[in-house]
C-alpha cells in the first residue's frame, strides 16, 4: 500500500461504510474512464503491457485472445458492466463483470459488506445485487462499437436469480447466457456463492450437468444468430467454492471433462469461518485457493483454463498460483487495502518476470 493511500485509507475509507466507500470509489473509476484523454495518460503511465503489441512479455494466449497480463479483476466488483474502461486504465489485464442474473433484483439487506481488518478481508452477504443480464449486455453491447473496446479481455459471471426455483435455474442461467454470450470473451457459470439461498447445492453434478448444458447451448445459439458472434462458440468456465471437499472437486472435474468445458474458476468465498454471516474473501483463501488449482490441474491436464482467485495480494502470490496449474489469476479484495495501483504493481511485476512461470500459454 502506498503512502498517500495508507493515509487515505486510515483517516476516511476506514470510517465508511464498506458498501458507501465501495460505490464512491466505483464511480470515481467509472467517470475517470469516461474521458478519454485521462484514461489513456492514467493507462500508458501505470499499465503500458496493454498497449504492447500481441505476445508480448507475460501475455497469455487463450480464449482465442491475448491476454496482456495474467492478473485480472474478479467478479463482484463491476457488477454491471459500468467501468470496464476505467478498471483497465487501472492495470487489470482482463476483467470479469457480474455476478449477473437474468432478472434485475437488489440483493440482500444492508448491512451485507463487512471489512475484517485483522486479516485484511472482505465479508459479503450481497446476494447478486445487479441490474439483471439485458443491461449488462446492452452496456458491453456499446463498449465493443470501439476499437479500444474491443481490445479489452472481458468475461461475464451468470448467477441464478433469487426467485427462481431450483428446478427453473438451467432456463435462468440459460437466459442470461443468451443475452451475454455475443459479447463476452468468456462465460463463467457461478454456482458458488453463499448468499444466494440453495445456490451452493447446484455444485452437485447431479444438478450442474443439466445448467451447464443449457448454458452451452443457449450461448451457441446466441452466437449463431447475432451477426457480431458469427457463429463464435464462446468459451464457458465454472466457479466452485473452497469449501467443497477434495471428492467433490475431483467430480466437478471429471464433468468438465464430460461436458468439453473450457475450464474452471477457483476460488469463490469462504463460509469457512466464524465471523458472522456471508462469505470471507482475501488472504485467508489462499492456501486453500492455490491447494485447489493444484488439485484441478492434477485431474484436468493441460487442456482446460483454469483462473486462479482467492487471497492475492502481492505478485508472488500470483506466481505460487501459476506455478499449482492456474492460466490466468483475479482478485478483487485487496484493492481495497492497497489502492487504485494495486493490480498494475503485480502485473509489472509480472511482466518484468515472464518466463518464470509452469504455464505453456505464456509468451
């Protein structure tokens, strides 16, 4: 964390609601990236890996895409696809938005986001508030009229909408998809957040095989009649928790490799915890983060992505997931601790660095 924002941080942010500082600083970054000019002075000063050209160092090839830095934002943060602009400015080499869900809904009650200061955490029981899968569409509907736009490494994370029952969610997932699927680089099916009731249960294969299969086939389909897809099979991930046991994880697995899956997100929250409710993010997952990759890489092979989350705060912690079996790393609470630099620290780190990881993608 740099000084100024050490300060920063101690004297006000602390202070703040963590929801209230969430959404004065998501703005903040929202409207910087609507200008042009200071986006692009912001960019080429602290991240210039995303103007090199394709293969440069640290870039990692996969999605049918190069992606400029192996470091990228996690799901959760831009919820709606607002800020993609400016989170790139601020050195994210690829960005995940949602979770989205096909119907807009608020969330659970607040207070829903707590910081755990001892541990430099994040505790959230936000519930998938968003503004559902159309606006999001239509927002990276627009972002990809550009050049620049189109530049960028975005996936989309689906959720299962709260009133949707159980038996109705492949149609729900399904819906979202259909919607997102033209725009996004890549799909991530998230069936692993605590707080959305009965969503955790839908890791069983039993009750995945079918949402994933619908979901595969509502994004070929979506790409097949949108002119812009061109009939692009958009590549589509799963997100499972750190709480699933070794056995579970070993079935999830084996359905990717089923399903032709392209890959896995691991790790989402943790209600391995006795702080209250919601799921605990940051450096209490790592371990258990990179024990899972490691794991997943073990039963998958070279062949599916796997995207490495939970508890990165510096780039050696990036490093340890690249070297368990992760293509691609995210992270998202520690930006809160260490500032708007945070992700273009580690992925000059990275960069400067390319060549000392276990992956075959890198360039």
């Amino acid at each position: 964390m740099s000084w100024p924002y050490s300060l920063l941080f101690s004297i006000a942010l602390r202070r703040m609601d963590p929801e209230r500082a969430h959404e004065l600083a998501f703005s903040l970054i929202e409207r910087a990236g609507q200008v042009p000019v200071l986006r692009d002075v912001v960019q080429g000063a602290v991240a210039p890996y995303l103007g090199q050209r394709a293969g440069g160092p640290g870039s990692v090839r996969l999605f049918g895409r190069v992606v400029p830095a192996p470091f990228g934002l996690a799901g959760g943060f831009d919820k709606n696809a607002r800020a993609i602009r400016g989170l790139t400015m601020l050195g994210f080499g690829f960005i995940e938005i949602g979770t989205v869900t096909a119907r807009p809904q608020p969330g659970n009650e607040r207070p829903r986001m707590w910081r755990e200061l001892d541990v430099r955490g994040v505790r959230n029981r936000m519930g998938f508030n968003n503004e559902g899968a159309a606006a999001a569409a239509d927002r990276l509907r627009e972002l990809r009229r550009t050049a620049a736009g189109r530049a960028i490494v975005v996936g989309a994370n689906i959720g299962k909408s709260k009133v949707t029952q159980p038996e109705d969610a492949a149609a729900d997932y399904a819906t979202s998809a259909r919607l997102l699927a033209p725009w996004a680089d890549y799909l991530v099916v998230n069936v692993s957040s605590p707080n959305t009731p009965g969503l955790r249960d839908l890791q069983s294969t039993q009750a995945l095989r079918p949402i994933l299969q619908a979901v595969r086939a509502a994004a070929d389909e979506a790409n097949a009649t949108v002119s812009t897809g061109g009939g692009r099979r958009v590549p589509l991930l799963v997100k499972i928790a750190p709480d699933l046991a070794d056995e579970d994880i070993d079935a999830v697995a084996e359905l990717v490799l089923e399903l032709g899956l392209d890959g896995v997100v691991a790790v989402n929250t943790t209600i391995g915890h006795d702080r209250g409710p919601g799921g605990l993010s940051g450096p209490p997952l790592l371990g258990r983060g990179i024990e899972v990759v490691a794991r997943l890489r073990e039963r998958l092979g070279l062949g599916p992505v796997i995207i490495g989350v939970g508890g990165i705060t510096r780039a050696d912690d990036v490093r340890a997931y690249l070297r368990a079996g992760a293509d691609l790393t995210q992270g998202y609470t520690s930006f809160v601790y260490e500032g708007p630099f945070w992700a273009s620290e580690i992925n000059r780190a990275l960069t400067r660095s390319a060549g000392s990881t276990a992956s075959g993608r890198y360039e």
